[in-house]
C-alpha cells in the first residue's frame, strides 16, 4: 500500500507539554474505532473515540473476550 500526501494528517500535540508529533495507533475494538496516542517526551498516555477520551478501563472492557 502506498502512501499518499492527501492521508498524512496535521501533528497532534501533547496535551500536557505541547510537543508535537505523537505516536498514534488507530484500531477497531469490539465494533469501535479507538485511537492510541502516546507522547515520547513526558509519556503521556490517552485513548479516544469519536466521541472524546476513553479510560483505559472502559478499552480493557471492550477488549475483554465474550
């Protein structure tokens, strides 16, 4: 798969100490579309939905075989 211009998004930027550039995964979990990002300077840790942040507690529930 080749990666095109149009698909690169512009850089989010840590919430606690603004750096810019994240690591992001993006993910399907249990019907959901959830987003990792992780901050490689003060290692701060977030999970989102479309609708906002998710803890990680509710992600671990999701992932939670039936």
């Amino acid at each position: 798969m080749q990666s095109r211009a149009e698909d690169w998004e512009v850089p989010v930027h840590c919430a606690r100490c603004s750096k810019a550039g994240l690591i992001e995964i993006r993910m399907r979990v249990a019907e959901r579309d959830l987003t990792f990002r992780r901050c490689g300077r003060c290692e701060a840790q977030t999970w989102e939905t479309t609708d906002g942040p998710v803890p990680l507690v509710h992600v671990l529930e999701l992932a939670r075989t039936r």
